[in-house]
C-alpha cells in the first residue's frame, strides 16, 4: 500500500470536500457533516500513510509533482505539492490526531446548535493544514498558510457572541498578520532573486544547492547574504503562527475558542506550522539567521515557561506550555538540527492534544469551569480522563524513559549543548525543563487530587466514550511514540541522510533527569502535599514572592506593553496623520478649490450665454424629435410588421433595379 | 404478406421505389416457405407493364397489411375477450351465431365455439345507427376515427414482418414510426373537440397530457438501441442483432443490460401509448365515461377500437424488431421455420402479454400515471441513454473489460431503479379516504 | 418560358411565404398571427432544402443541418411564443394583438 | 418528377391559405398542421426523409399541441369571437403588404439566373447527418440544446400562475 506523489493532492481535498459538505448540509445536519469530517480525515489517515510508506521506500528523495499555474509576463506561476519523509510524518500525524480531535469533538459540541458549522471549519481547517504540509511551493504554502489562518480566525471565534472570544479572534488573526506580511516580503524577494517558488525542481528549485549558493553569494546591506534577510523574513511569518517571542500573545487569548479547537489547532497543529516551514526551508537559513532563531526559540521557551507558573486557566497554562514547547523546537532549528525540531513537533502534537482534549474532558464534566482553583478532586470521578491526562502530563515534563517527550526534549537540549556559538540558549532550556516539570505538576494536583472545592467539580462524572476513546488513543500514542526515537538514529536517518548521527550523551541525560525530578518533586511539595482548602485560599507560591507571581500572572505585562508602546504610537501616528492631513493637505485643496471656484465664475458668463443656449437648443430639438419618433411606436404589432413587410419591398426593389452590376 | 423492397443502394430511393425482387431470392434463404410471400407478389404484380408495377407493388402491401391486420385484429378481439373471460373465471363469448346452410341441410348446425364472435361484432357495428350529435363539428367527427386508423396503419409500413418483408425500406425507418404515432395524438384531440361534449374535450386533453407524456420516454427507450446498432433503418436494426454468441445465444437488444431496460421502459410506455390497462384512463369504460369515444357509435367507433389494436400491433412489432431480434429465429436449428412466422409468434407473444396486463392490474390515477412518467420513467430511460455509452465504450477493448462491463451496465441501470422505486413507491400507494369506513 | 424544379420550389416557397405574411398581417388573433410567422419560418426551411436539393453544396448535409436546426429554434419559438400568449390573455382577458398595445409611446 | 411537386405545392399554399382566412380557430390551426404536412411532404419529395421526419415530429406532433392547447386555453374571450371593428382595412393593407411581397419575390425568382441543376440529387444519409451534428456541428448542437432548454423553462415561467402576482392580477 502505497499512495504515489501525483495523488498525494487527494489527502487535503478530501476534508476540503467534507467541507464543502458540511457548508451545504441544512443547519441541523450534524450528523452528515460530522460523519463527513470524520470520515474523510479517516480516509485521509490511510492515505496519508500510503503517502509515508511511499517515502520511507526512498528517503532521501524529495518526489514531486509540479504544474503550471498560469503565464505570468514572461515566466510561468508553478505550484506543485512534494512528498518526502517530513511531509510523510506530518501527513500521518495531522490526520491521525485530526481524526481523533473531530471524534471528540462530536461529544464535546454535540449541545452546541451550530456544531454543523463547527465541523465544516475543522475540515477546511484540515485541509489547508495538510495543503501547507504537501506544498512544493512557497506560494502554495503561503495560500494553505493564510487559510489556516482564516480556519483559526474562524473557529477562535465561533462562540463570537462571547465579546471575548470576538476579540481573541481579532488579535489572533492581526498579529499573525504582522508576521505573515514578514513571510510575503520574503516570498517577493525570493521570486524576484530566483524566478521560481518551488522548492524542490529537479535542481531547479529554491532549496536546492544551486539556487541556495546563488543566494548565499548575493549581499545585501550591511554585509548581509542575502539569504539571510529572506530566511528571516520568512521567520517573521513562523514567529507570527508559532507564537513566538515578540508575537506570542495572541495564542493563550486563542483559548477562547471551543477545546478541540485549542487541542488541534492552538496546540497540535497550525501553530507547529511554522516549525515546519522553517524545518522546510532549513536549506536556505545561514548561520547568522540560525543565531536569531535559536535565541527567539530559548527565550521564547523560558518566557512560556515562566508565565505559566502562575496561571489559573487550565487552557491558559497548557497554552503557555505550548509557547514554551514550540520556544524548544525553534531552539532546535536555531543549534541546527531541525531532525529533532520536527521529533519534538510529532511527540508533542500527540501529547498536547492529548493534554487538551482531558482539559475538554475536564470541562465539560464540570460546566465550562475553567480555573484550577475551582477544580480538585476529579481524581475519583474521572478515572479515564486522570489516568491520561496524567500520562499526558509526564510525557510533557519529560519523565524519563517511558515517554515519548522525554526523549524529543532530550534530543533538542542535545543539540543546543552540541552548538558551538553560545551556551545561553542550552541553559535557558534546562531552566524551562524545571519549571515545565514544575507547573504540570502543579495543575495535576490543583485539577485532580484534594477535594473538591466547588459544587461543579463535586458532580462531575466521567466524559461520554467519544471523548474518551480519542484520550486513550492518544495516551497509547504518547507513550509508543517513543519507539521513533528508540534505534536512535533512525529517524535521523530517514529525515535527514546527510546527517551524521551522534551518540547520546549519558551524562546530559542524568542531568535533565535531576532535573525533572527536582521540578516535579518541588511542585509537589508546594501544591501536593498539603492541597488546596478552598478555591479563594491563596496560593502557596504566590504567599512567598508575591510580586514576581503577579508580575508572571499578567504575563509579564506584555498586553500593557504593547498597548503602551505599539498602540500609543499607532495612536501618535494617526494623530500626526490626521493634523497633516486636515491642516496642511486640506490647506491645499481648499485653495485649489478656491481658485477654482474663481474659474467657474469667469467661466459661468460665457458659459450661460454661449454654450448654455446652445445645449438648450439642441436638447430641446433632441426632446421634440424623440415624442416625434415615440408616436411611431404605436403598439400595433401588425403595423410594425406591415412596416418590414414595404421595407422588404422597397430594399429588393432598389437592389434589383439600382444594385444589380 | 407484403413488398419487398430493397434500394440497389439504400441512399438512393425515392417513394415507395421497389426494387425487382428475382435477385434479392438468390441472396435469401431458398427454401419455398421462406419466399412464398414473395412470390406470390411477383406473381400477381408481374402480370403488369414495368412502369406501373411500383404502384401494383404499393397496392399489393397495402392489400396484404389491411388483410393481414384486419383478420387480426377481429380475432385478437375475440382472444382478449376470452381470456379476460378466462382469467376471471367466467366462459368468455361462445355463442357467435351457428350458420345453417339452407342449401346444404346435411351439414346441419355447425359449431364455431365463439370463432364467429369478430364477424356478427362486425355486422353489428355496420348496422348500429350512426348518430352525430347536433352541434357536432359533423367534418372533424367523421374526420377522428379516420385520421386515427389512417395514421395507425401509416406506423406499420416500416416494420419488417420477415426477411425481404417490409412495404417501405427507409433509411430513417424508426424516426417516421415515431413521427407516424405521434400524429395520433391530433386525432385524439379531434374526437374530443368535435363532440361538442364537454366531458370528451376534458377527456379528450387528459388523453393527450397522458400521450405527451408518455411519448417522452418511448422516444428516449429507443434511441440506445439506434447508438448501438448505428441505423434508425428497421432492417438494418434487425441485422444487427443477426447471429449467435457461442452458438446459441442469440444477439438480440433485449439481452444486455441496457437492452432489457430500455424493452422494459418501452413496453410500458408502449401500453400507456396505446391506452392500455393499467393507463386506459382516457376511456376508462368502468369508471369514467368512455373519454372522446362518448359520442361515437357503430362503425366509427370500431374504427377506434381498430386504430387501437392496430397501434398495439404496431408498438408490439417496433419492440420486436428494437429489441427482440425481429424476424430472427432465437436458435440456429430453429431457422427452418419461415421468418415471418418467427415474427408473428413473437408479436403474439407481446400482445398477450398486454392482454395479461389488462386483466391483472388495477388502473393507476392520472395524477400517478403521469408522476409516473416524469419522475420515474423519464429519468430511467436517460440513465439507460448514459448506461448504453458505458457499455460501447466499455465493448471496445480488452475481454476483461467486455466481461465487466456486465455487472458495470447491470449496477448503473438497477441502482436508480431501486432507488427511484423507493422514493416514490408512497405515492403510488392506495388512497386512504378519511370519511369512508 | 420553362421553369426549372428549382424556381418551382422558390415560387412554391415565395407564396407560402406570403400567405403566412397576409394571414399574420390580418388576423387580430395572436395565436393565429404566431401560426403566421410560424409558417414564414417554414417557408424559409423550403429555400434551405431547395437549394440543396438542386444546386451544388459544399458538404453533403448543409442545407438538411440548416433545416433541422431551425426546426428546433422554431420549437422554442412556438413555445415561448404561445407562452406568452396565455399571459397576454391572462393579463388582457382577450388575446386580441391590437390591444397588447400598454407600451405605445 | 414534376407532378408531385406541384401536387404537393398548390395543396400545401391552398391549405395554408384557407386556415389563414377561416374563423373558426380550431379548423384554422388544424388546417395549418396540415399545411405543415405538407412541408414534409415537399421535404420527403426532395430527398431530405431525415428533415422531413423531423418536421412532422416537431411540428405534427408537438408544436401542433401547444397549438391546440393554447387555443383552448384562451378561448373565452368575447372580444375574439367579434370580429375587429378595423378588421376589413387592416385586411386591405395585409393584402396589399402582401401582394407587394409576393410580386417582389416572384420577380426576383424570374429575374435571378439560377445555377444549372446537378444531375444526381445530393445524397444525405442518416448517417452522414448524424456524423455532421456530432461532428462539424457540434458547437451548434448544443446551443441548440441549451435554447431549447432554456425556452421550454422560459414558458414554464412566463406561463405560470404566480401566487403573489395573482392578487395584482385579479385588480
């Protein structure tokens, strides 16, 4: 079983097709639409890994299928989708976790009244994520890109009568705009250098070895290659999806949407997007680029970090968690082994969906309660939803050896320690492996262990098994998913041939072993031990060093930040625009006008008696001759036709006696 | 029976042009029986100067048809009558006058079981008094049952009864049957209008809608057969269904997938065409008044009766020749017996099964007869239109293909059947009278 | 003087032509007015055949094609013409063509 | 050769020119359907069977339909079975219009130097109109299948009773 290259479009199509469904469907056609979205991402799923069969037979090759789009002046549009193995594993994984999302989703939304539309804006969602995933194309990547977009626009702000979830929507999809015109920039830039889009063209494309020197050879200002400024831009973008540092702060506001919206998109995979894009054009980054990167992703990984230390949301904590998450995985693109950038993507688009969708489970047991401090003692109501989230949770805290998160961690902090150019990066990931241990622990035991501190997490029962067969799947997956990283080098190998595999160092494992331990163990000893008596009690943490809790509790301030630095100067900005344009700019054309109105009145005496009279005259005849020829119109069909009948007569008279040559 | 005619090259005929036969019999079959019918023509036209023997040769078709039908028709009558009789458990008629001879007083009375039935219906009619209504259209009313015959007599030309039997080879046979038949439908409209009675013009409109209506898939149930065969010529359709797959399968139409749809469509409509029961509503004699027949009486009204069982004849022998191989004998070793008695045996075979119809189901409402058409009948034959491409694109190539495209054609023409046949099976149910007990 | 077939059929086709053009010209009924023009139409197609039949054509079947395809556009005609008949008479309770007249200047 | 044409001629116009002066609507329409048969018939003496079957289907068959049935669907009216208060002027003037076109088109036909007849008439198998409509004409096919289609859906909808419409009707 395998699915050749030039079938490959069929994967996106067919949730693009279920979409369609879903759009057409009458408004209580849950059923036919959901039963669409499933199946087609279950369809989807099998294909997908004919897809990875295909690719795993020839690893090494990037196998295409390219057409003309359309004639452009002189050269041609060309788009065209690739299948190689990380496009593979992404295929598999996006339809697989999709699959699951969009089976929980149906007990999850089945008492919502537009669930119908719910469904249709998964699968459009799915099929542009899978359209980014097989693209060959920067421009077909780009079209798939801002589609995802539109998707999580959408599906943000599905409960939009909530005016939060409307705004979440709003800025999730402005501030990945501010990164998207980063990656339009770069593309332009890229076509006007290279003539071409695609990546991957028999030699010609713009990640292959030609194109790439080319590139690396041109400077730009500043000593810069030139690659380097469109391998940033094109970073812009992938900081804009991924919720990088600066732009991170739409992605916990983007829990406003429904969970599996937050469980597929906001944590498995549109976000990882850009992890993929920049693992995609990994050929094109230079040293100087990886730099910028690897420091975006290490801080962006500690900040998460931080700030979900003292968060109360349950989503919120697992969505800083995930801007923390994806802070590694760009930490390891920037030290240079994208490999295990795309490992951690995979491990922790189960994992996290994982984490979730037991969030979904655990809020819809206990009516849309969000705060963990409302929570507690689910643990013996929910013995499924427990019993995976907390395979869920260690697999994020990176509990040694049986879970897959320990291993894609190990492999990236791995790497930072390999890279040459600065330790900082490796050492700010060992911080954030303490806190990630340290605030997982923490919402195990504020979510599920003490007693229940309000009459919601009192009545709470176990989820429907629609939601919890998706959460033993993907604990199972979780856990297994450590068997890619088993014969270690092969998924090195697979992915990346040219690489050269290292052999693991034991003393780096001990050490971030140590580590999670003392995350874990302190977590429990602030929040385990002795548990929470009421949900107003404060916290213990926040007791000790109350500043620094608020200050991480606002976010570090990053909203008030940027309301008082990006806003007040848009603000100036529009101010300056507006006084220019009332004072100066109308100055001017109400002196224009002025002298024009000067012109009109010379220009009036001479017109009213000139050429007014004149028009007068002739609209005046025009009238008469018009009620002239309207009185032919007589309404009489058989005069009209006694009319044609002599013209006839007369045309052949004058053409037989005059024409005739 | 009827005239030989076939052009020296069929692109070449003008009306009615006849062709001498002497060299057609050295390319037919020689057996006597087989050319008897033909030489009887010769025989007779032969007597005449060659200028004139087309004309003789036209005369001697029309003779043979009006012969030939007109007897069949009288006894069809009889046979419907009896087996309706029979079916509902009753004799049927057997008491037809028993002629004495005064002249042969030995013979003495003789017994005709019924068989004298058509001839004493016959007098009968001729005697009837014929009333025309007052403020009758007196032109039109004689015009109707005239028009209606000729035209009905006009459809059986075309229909090869035998090999070398047809009265008027055409290259576009088929499409003037149709044109023929469809001409019918102003003699309808001519019989309810002149009446001057309100319920035949009523009925004489719902008469046409019903015609209309069924015409549509009538028309559409042959035109496969014309893809497949590549002729509307009645002959040439024969021919095409000539020989034997494995040496006893004949190749008629009605034996593909396509085929039997399209035969099955066709038949029904056939009926619906020729007013018969399940859609004799426009002179549904039990419950409605007898439609634009109301004021028609004695000969004119066996005129109708007569166009109706000449276009039953006509219908049943176009289904024969489209689908049931014509006059082609169903086994090689069968070929022995004349080919015209093939053909009769076939007609006959159809027209009783029309008869079995009659006496066997219930008559439809005319708001299901034509929901009927539109909904169900229409769309099943345009399907069968797509199946029949499938099934010659499909014939073309490699003998898997040709093996599949079988269950292919069978699966594109039986699914919408289903599913069509579920969708409107309610609407065809008993109507539930909510104040009746 | 002889008159060829081919002039025949022309002067066959020319007082047809006419008497469609005298009945749609006289007669206040539209239906007949459209049976008229319909008839004009069928005289035309006369031409078509005539032509073919008699003159030399460049492809075998032009003026047979000619012919089918105005028989199918007169059938539209007929239809939407007659249609449009009943809304006359719907509108006007007559379907007198002199007085579908609501539109004269 | 000759004889059935002008047979077929002089009944034809004959026919024609009856239904277009009678009154009684019904007789006019069926005469006229006559007059097409005529048609065919011309059509079938010149060799076009395929045209001439067509014509009889399209027009015996079913324009003649319509006919009938729009005759009888508008029937009621007092103002049609009166005859026109300009009837006998508006005769004149269709008489004269007439005349005028009939002189003019039988001058142009006895003036025109027509082509010598071919000696063989032009074959036009079924089968050879059948591979031109699907062939060379096949463009035209199907315009002519999309009119079609959208005149008979055109009547529908001119010819339906609209619920709304019906009040502003009955004013």
């Amino acid at each position: 079983m395998s699915l050749p290259v030039q079938y490959v479009w069929l994967i996106p199509l067919l949730p693009l097709l279920a979409a369609g469904i879903g759009a057409v469907t009458p408004r209580g056609g849950v059923k036919i639409a959901s039963a669409a979205a499933i199946g087609a991402m279950v369809l989807g799923f099998f294909l997908s890994c004919g897809a990875l069969a295909t690719a795993l037979a020839h690893p090494a090759a990037h196998a295409t299928a390219n057409f003309a789009w359309f004639d452009l002046g002189a050269g041609t549009l060309r788009l065209g989708w690739v299948l190689d193995p990380i496009a593979a594993f992404m295929l598999v994984m996006v339809t697989f976790v999709g699959a699951l999302i969009f089976i929980f989703s149906t007990g999850y939304m089945h008492e919502d009244e537009r669930a119908k539309q719910f469904f249709c804006f998964l699968s459009l969602f799915a099929s542009a994520m899978l359209g980014v995933v097989i693209a060959n194309s920067l421009l077909l990547l780009f079209i798939c890109w801002e589609l995802v977009g539109l998707a999580s626009y959408l599906l943000i702000g599905f409960w939009f009568h909530k005016p939060e979830a409307a705004a979440a929507a709003k800025k999730a999809f402005i501030t990945t705009r501010i990164g998207d015109l980063g990656l339009l920039l770069g593309m332009l830039w890229l076509y006007d250098s290279t003539g071409s889009l695609l990546f991957y063209d028999g030699g010609h494309g713009v990640l292959e070895p030609t194109a790439v020197a080319n590139l690396n050879a041109q400077l730009v200002f500043g000593g810069l290659a030139l690659s380097t400024v469109i391998g940033l831009l094109i970073f812009c973008g992938a900081v804009g999806k991924s919720g990088q540092f600066p732009l991170h702060v739409w992605l916990p506001d983007a829990m406003e949407g429904p969970t599996p919206v937050s469980a597929l998109i906001h944590a498995a995979t549109m976000v990882a997007a850009g992890v993929f894009l920049m693992a995609r054009v990994y050929p094109l980054l230079t040293p100087d680029a990886l730099k910028v990167i690897a420091f975006t992703g290490a801080i962006t990984a500690l900040m998460g970090a931080l700030i979900a230390v003292a968060q109360n949301d349950i989503k919120r904590i697992l969505a800083f968690s995930t801007v923390s998450q994806l802070g590694y995985m760009m930490l390891a693109i920037g030290v240079g082994s994208w490999v295990a950038a795309i490992f951690h993507l995979l491990t922790h688009a189960f994992f996290k969906a994982l984490l979730f969708l037991g969030a979904g489970s655990v809020i819809h047991a206990a009516h849309h309660e969000q705060d963990i401090r409302s929570l507690g003692g689910l643990r013996g109501p929910m013995k499924v939803t427990f019993a995976t989230f907390a395979i869920g949770m260690m697999a994020l805290a990176g509990v040694p050896f049986l879970f897959s998160g320990f291993w894609s961690k190990e492999a990236i902090l791995h790497a930072a320690h390999g890279w040459e150019v600065s330790h900082l990066p490796f050492y700010m990931g060992l911080t954030a492996v303490v806190l990630t241990a340290f605030y997982m622990t923490r919402l195990m035991a504020e979510t599920f262990f003490g007693k229940a501190r309000t009459h919601a997490s009192e009545h709470a029962h176990e989820s429907p098994a629609s939601m919890t067969i998706p959460l033993v799947i993907l604990a199972v997956c979780a856990v297994a998913l450590s068997l890619l990283a088993w014969p270690s080098p092969w998924l090195q190998h697979i992915l990346d041939p040219k690489a050269h595999a290292e052999g693991g160092g034991a003393g780096l494992m001990v050490l971030s072993i140590v580590l999670v331990a003392i995350g874990i163990g302190s977590g429990w000893a602030i929040y385990g031990r002795t548990t929470r008596e009421k949900a107003t009690s404060a916290d213990p943490l926040a007791a000790r060093v109350p500043g620094v809790i608020a200050f991480l509790g606002a976010r570090m301030k990053f909203d008030e930040l940027y309301a008082a630095t990006v806003f007040q100067l848009n603000a100036a900005l529009a101010t300056a625009a507006d006084l220019l344009d009332r004072y100066v700019w109308d100055a001017a054309v109400r002196l224009l006008a002025q002298i024009g109105i000067f012109a009109g009145l010379v220009n009036r005496e001479t017109d009213e008696d000139g050429l007014n009279g004149g028009f007068d005259a002739t609209s005046e005849s025009l009238r008469d001759t018009g009620k002239a020829y309207s009185r032919a119109q007589t309404g009489d069909a058989h005069g009209y036709l006694r009319t044609v009948a002599i013209g006839f007569v007369l045309l052949v008279l004058i053409v037989m006696l005059g024409g005739r040559r | 029976m009827s005239v030989v005619v076939v052009a020296t090259s069929a692109s070449e005929w003008t009306a009615l042009r006849v062709v001498d036969s002497l060299a057609l019999v050295a390319t037919a079959t020689d057996r006597f029986l087989e050319c008897a019918p033909v030489m009887l023509r010769d025989a007779v036209t032969g007597l005449l100067p060659d200028p004139w023997r087309w004309i003789a040769n036209g005369l001697f078709a029309i003779v043979a048809i009006f012969a030939v039908f007109g007897l069949l028709f009288a006894f069809l009558t009889l046979a419907e009558r009896k087996i309706l009789g029979r079916v509902q458990n009753r004799p049927g008629p057997n008491r037809a006058p028993t002629p004495t001879f005064p002249f042969a007083k030995f013979l003495g009375k003789i017994r005709t079981y019924g068989l004298a039935q058509p001839f004493a219906d016959g007098v009968k009619a001729l005697t009837k008094e014929d009333i025309v209504p007052d403020g009758a259209d007196k032109v039109l009313h004689f015009l109707a049952p005239v028009a209606l015959l000729a035209f009905a007599t006009l459809t059986l030309v075309v229909i090869p009864f035998g090999r070398n039997l047809v009265a008027l080879q055409l290259d576009a046979a088929v499409l003037y049957f149709f044109a023929a038949g469809a001409a019918t439908e102003l003699a309808v409209f001519m019989a309810g209008w002149a009446s001057r009675n309100k319920y035949s013009l009523l009925a004489a409109m719902r008469a046409l809608a019903q015609l209309i209506s069924y015409e549509l898939p009538l028309l559409l149930s042959w035109v496969p057969v014309v893809m497949i065969a590549g002729s509307l010529s009645t002959v040439a359709i024969v021919e095409a269904q000539a020989g034997w797959k494995f040496g006893f399968i004949p190749h008629w139409h009605v034996l593909t997938p396509w085929g039997f749809a399209g035969f099955v469509i066709f038949m029904v409509a056939a009926l619906a065409e020729s007013n018969r029961s399940p859609f004799d509503l426009p002179e549904a004699e039990s419950e409605l008044i007898a439609g634009h027949l109301t004021e028609y009486s004695g000969f004119k009204y066996a005129f109708f009766f007569m166009a109706e069982y000449f276009g039953m004849c006509a219908l049943s022998g176009m289904a024969v020749t489209l689908f049931l191989g014509g006059w082609r004998a169903p086994l090689p070793f069968l070929e022995f017996i004349p080919s015209y008695a093939w053909f009769g045996a076939k007609l006959l075979a159809l027209i009783l099964g029309f008869m079995w119809i009659r006496a066997t189901f219930p008559r439809l409402r005319i708001d299901q007869l034509t929901r009927f058409s539109w909904k169900f009948l229409v769309p099943l034959a345009l399907i069968n239109l797509g199946n029949t491409v499938v099934w010659a694109l499909m014939s073309g190539g490699s003998p898997a293909l040709a093996l599949a495209r079988w269950p292919v054609c069978a699966a594109i023409i039986v699914v919408p059947f289903v599913w069509l046949g579920r969708a409107q099976s309610a609407s065809y149910a008993p109507r539930t009278y909510r104040y009746a007990a | 003087m002889s008159l060829s077939p081919l002039q025949l059929c022309l002067l066959f086709s020319s007082a047809l032509f006419c008497v469609g053009l005298v009945g749609a010209l006289s007669r206040s009924n539209t239906i007949l007015v459209l049976l008229g023009v319909e008839l004009m139409l069928n005289a035309a197609n006369l031409n078509f055949i005539a032509f073919w039949r008699f003159s030399p054509s460049p492809s075998p079947a032009t003026g047979v094609m000619f012919v089918i395809f105005s028989i199918a556009v007169a059938a539209a005609e007929a239809a939407v013409g007659l249609a449009l008949v009943i809304a006359i008479y719907r509108h006007q309770k007559n379907i007198r063509l002199q007085e579908a007249n609501r539109l004269k200047g | 050769m000759i004889l059935p044409l002008v047979i077929i001629a002089l009944l034809t116009i004959a026919v024609a020119a009856i239904a277009m002066t009678l009154r009684n609507l019904i007789h006019s329409a069926l005469l006229l359907i006559g007059s097409w048969a005529g048609i065919a018939a011309f059509y079938f003496w010149a060799g076009a069977e395929f045209a001439a079957f067509a014509q009889v289907l399209v027009y015996v068959g079913a324009v003649s339909m319509v006919v009938l049935f729009a005759v009888l669907l508008t029937r009621r009216s007092r103002a049609d079975l009166e005859v026109a208060p300009d009837a006998i002027g508006r005769g004149l003037g269709a008489m004269l219009a007439g005349g005028a076109v009939l002189g003019v088109l039988f001058g142009a036909v006895f003036a025109t130097r027509l082509d010598v007849a071919p000696t063989a008439a032009p074959t036009a198998s079924v089968r050879a109109i059948g591979q031109q409509l699907m062939g060379a004409h096949a463009a035209s096919l199907l315009v002519v299948g999309v009119i079609l289609t959208v005149a008979l859906l055109g009547a529908v909808v001119i010819a339906s009773t609209d619920r709304e419409g019906g009040k502003e009707d009955a004013r």
